[in-house]
C-alpha cells in the first residue's frame, strides 16, 4: 500500500482544527513531538509491542502536522533525504568524507 503524506497532512491538520488543538505554534508542536518521542521511548523499555506501535503513530501524526504547518511535503522530504543518503559513505556507521 502506497500512502499519500501530503493527504494525511491535511486529515491531520483537518483534525486539529475539528478538536481545538493548535494549529500554528510551531515551537509547540515540536515541544509535544519531543514528548511523544519521550513517550515511545517509555514504552520500547517496557517491551510494550502495543504501545509502541501507538507511540509510532504519535510521533507520525505530529511530524505530518508540523509538515502542513510548515508547507512541506514529509513523503517528498523523505524520498528526497534517502537519495542523499543512498549516495553516502559510512565507515563504520559514521559518516566519511570521502565522496
């Protein structure tokens, strides 16, 4: 199955605003990203398959919504980061500065 990011941006933002939640601090909503990392991380130390996957998603969900908020397109941003990285040199899982 394909997703389309920039659609599921706008069902996030679309979300936000139907709930009253923010929709244009961007410093806030990386402040609650920062938690729902804190929180993933929680529950992979727990070994809890279930809340994990949960936690994923939040992570998702708030990456999605700073995207719309930003005016960017996460899928796009994502393809685009991985052919730089396909085009790397590690040694080592560190980055070399051969090329």
């Amino acid at each position: 199955m394909i997703i389309d990011t920039k659609e599921l941006q706008k069902k996030v933002i679309e979300n936000k605003e139907n709930h009253g939640f923010n929709t244009t601090d961007i410093k806030f909503e990386l402040l609650c990203l920062y938690g729902e990392v804190n929180e993933l991380f929680q529950a992979y130390l727990k070994h809890d398959k279930d809340n994990i996957d949960e936690e994923l998603a939040d992570v998702a969900i708030f990456l999605l919504g700073i995207s719309e908020m930003l005016g960017s397109d996460l899928g796009a941003d994502i393809v685009a980061k991985m052919e730089i990285n396909e085009k790397r040199f590690y040694k080592n899982g560190v980055k070399s500065l051969e090329d």
